[in-house]
C-alpha cells in the first residue's frame, strides 16, 4: 500500500505528517527547545531539541493510546504525551519488539568478560 504526504497549512514546513490518521509527525530539521511551532493551527513550544527524523505529537496523546505513523501502530504511548512533545523510546513502548535500552549493558558486558 503506497502511503502519501499529508500537506496541510496548519503545520509548521519543518514537520511532516505522512498520513492524516497518524498522531505524530516527522520532524524534517532538527528543532530546538524554545522554538515555536505551528501543530494543527495552533502555537506550540518546543520543549526539548528534537532530532532529524525523530517523532512528536500532533496532538495531546493519552498515557496507553497506541501511537501511529504511516497510520500503522508502531506502539503505545508509555506516559502522556503533549502536542508538540518529542514522541521516543522515553514515552513510547514499542508492541511488536523491545525497545532499546543500553541500560544495564556495561554491567552484563563486564560480568560475560
């Protein structure tokens, strides 16, 4: 199934939205905390810097609600999740495979050595 782009005037030029059932977008350039956006017609704060490529929420996502991108679930939302907050591996659970984690790794690394 082919996915189209999703423009809409309401967005900031620097998000993508790659299906209109999706509750993330796509960040297009690597966004600073303290700048505004525009999501969805309305002024939104960056609070952390969000990668190139990483998500954030199109809108206000419920702690539990599956997260979708492409308008496929790709997890679950661990906390909630404001409009315009860097969506991640800190408030997102994937539901298919683990979510990565170097936590714990050295000490494992160091006790198989």
């Amino acid at each position: 199934m082919a996915h189209i782009v999703v423009h809409d005037a309401g967005y900031d030029p620097r998000l993508l939205l790659l299906d209109a059932r999706d509750n993330v977008l796509v960040a297009k350039a690597r966004l600073l905390a303290g700048e505004t956006l525009e999501i969805s017609g309305r002024r939104v704060a960056v609070s952390v810097d969000i990668p190139l490529g990483h998500k954030l929420a199109r809108h206000d996502i419920a702690a539990g609600t599956k997260v979708l991108k492409y308008g496929a679930p790709i997890g679950s939302a661990t906390a909630a999740i404001a409009a315009g907050e860097h969506a991640h591996t800190h408030n997102i659970k994937s539901d298919y495979t683990p979510t990565y984690s170097l936590s714990g790794e050295d000490e494992r690394y160091r006790e198989a050595n």
